[in-house]
C-alpha cells in the first residue's frame, strides 16, 4: 500500500513538470515540438507540406507535389566534365545559389539507381539504417531523395563553415566558454563573405593510384551501385582574401552527364564532411604528383 502511495506521488510530481511545457506547445505541429531528427526541417520537402502561409494543403496537393517536382531540378544542361559540374557549383555557392549548386548533385541519380541487393552483396552485410533504400519501389526513391540532399546539404553548409572557421568541424561538440561564442560564430559564417571566393586549379589527385587499374576497377563498381557509369575525384585549390584552401569531390558520369556525389576526395585523405583545409599552392601541387 506504502509503495503504491509513493508511485502515484512520483507520477503526480513528473506530471506537474510537463505541464508547463504542454501548455507552451499550444497547436505547434507534433515535428516543432519535438524535431523531426532528419536534420530536414529546413528542406524544400517541408515546404512541400505547407501552403504559401503556412497553412495545411489538401492531399492532392501533397501527392502533385511528390509526382511533378524533385529535390533539384531537372531543367538544367548536362556536364559533360567534371570540372564543367564543379565550376557550376563553385560559382553557385560564390553567389550564395543552394539550388544552382544541387544542379551539379546527383541526388535523383543516385536515388533512382541504387542498387540495394549489389551493395548487400559487394559488403556481405545488410545496413538497412545506413544503407539507401531499395529503387525497385517509387516511394523508397523519393526517401532515397531526401536522404541524398540531407546529406550533401549538410556537406555543402560544412563546406561553407570551413572558409570562416575550423571550430566544431571536426564532428566534435564545442563546449561554450564565453557569451558571445556562439554570436561570434554566426557573425564570422556569413556565407556573403565567399563573394570574393576564386576558383584557382582543378587537378587530379595521386594519379599513381587514381589511374591504376586496381582503382579504376573498384571506382566503377562502386559508380555501379548508384546507377552510374564511372567514378572520378578531383581536388580544387580556392583563393579567399588571399589564402589558399583545399578541397574535393568525388564524381560519377551517368550517360554523358557528370554529377557531384559528394564534397571531399579520398585519394586526397580529405574529411569526408566536405571541409576545406588552409594550404599552401607548394603543398597543393603534392597532392597532385
């Protein structure tokens, strides 16, 4: 009887915390309230599922949406280069164009081409957490979608952070040690400062090993699990109010159409969290030879 009392006390006791908080959610979505963990929240499928207030839309409204658009857009001229696809997108990203620089991105092609069963296969293990999803169904392609722009998007703001700060890029937590860290951070991020951003060299990273057969062949058959032709990466020297970056990208052709599939180069060790690195042109040329 004693434990039963102190139980409902307990339950009484966490309940009266709650309301508070209940109260402050008032109508808010079930998603404002506690996130949706897809890191999408800000994403153009979000405003697919809102009228031009804000406001509910019909169903119909939902499913022309998923049937007549895409995460990027499909009206734009193929790139017959890598350096064609990663000039698009340097210059989008100097103009602070996010949908310019998704042209470059593979995100339909890889979705609507990822061969589930070939990876299985190829890693001898299922990753159904990690792994996209299976394209023989048309609603894992459009998941497929969303999970292939939450990823480049995320490379792309990281890649954007880099030129301004190295704090917290390396994925670990930045304990705050003043009040103005994080106003400080936000104001050193303002992406209008790649204005002045120069695309210097294009070059290909460790020929020796990028050209070896070895590496072609397993480039290709992992091009091949995404519905591409062939892999490639290359590594790009930037000038920034006269500093040197490195950066990179691996590419994969589809047909004669050459997409981004991400933002670092693993020949080059780069951070596969799509940073740039201060470098010196000396030391850029090495990576090269």
């Amino acid at each position: 009887m004693r434990k039963n009392i102190i139980s409902m006390i307990i339950i009484l006791f966490v309940f009266s915390l709650l309301i508070p908080f209940i109260s402050s959610c008032g109508n808010k979505p079930v998603n404002d309230v506690f996130g949706t963990g897809t890191g999408l929240t800000d994403s153009a499928t979000d405003e697919a599922l809102k009228g031009t207030t804000g406001d509910a839309v019909s169903k119909e409204s939902i499913n022309n949406e998923i049937d007549n658009t895409s995460v990027q857009n499909k009206d734009v001229n193929n790139f017959t280069t890598p350096e064609a696809a990663i000039e698009h997108f340097v210059n989008a990203i100097k103009n602070n164009d996010v949908k310019g620089a998704l042209e470059t991105c593979a995100i339909d092609e890889s979705s609507e081409g990822y061969d589930f069963i070939g990876t299985a296969n190829r890693l001898k293990v299922l990753m159904p957490t990690i792994n996209l999803a299976p394209s023989n169904y048309k609603m894992y392609i459009d998941i497929n979608k969303l999970i292939q722009a939450a990823s480049i998007g995320n490379q792309i703001k990281l890649f954007v952070y880099s030129f301004f700060t190295t704090e917290g890029l390396d994925g670990k937590p930045v304990v705050i040690t003043s009040d103005n860290q994080a106003t400080d951070f936000v104001s050193a991020a303002d992406p209008q400062g790649l204005s002045k951003l120069i695309l210097k060299e294009i070059g290909i990273p460790d020929k020796s090993i990028m050209y070896s057969d070895k590496n072609i062949e397993n480039f290709n058959k992992h091009a091949q699990l995404y519905g591409a032709d062939e892999q490639t990466e290359r590594v790009v020297l930037y000038e920034l109010n006269g500093e040197y970056y490195c950066g990179g990208f691996q590419i994969m052709r589809y047909k004669n159409n050459w997409k981004i599939i991400s933002l670092y180069s693993n020949l080059a060790g780069q951070s596969p969290y799509g940073t740039v690195t201060k470098i010196t042109q000396v030391e850029f040329e090495q990576i090269l030879q």
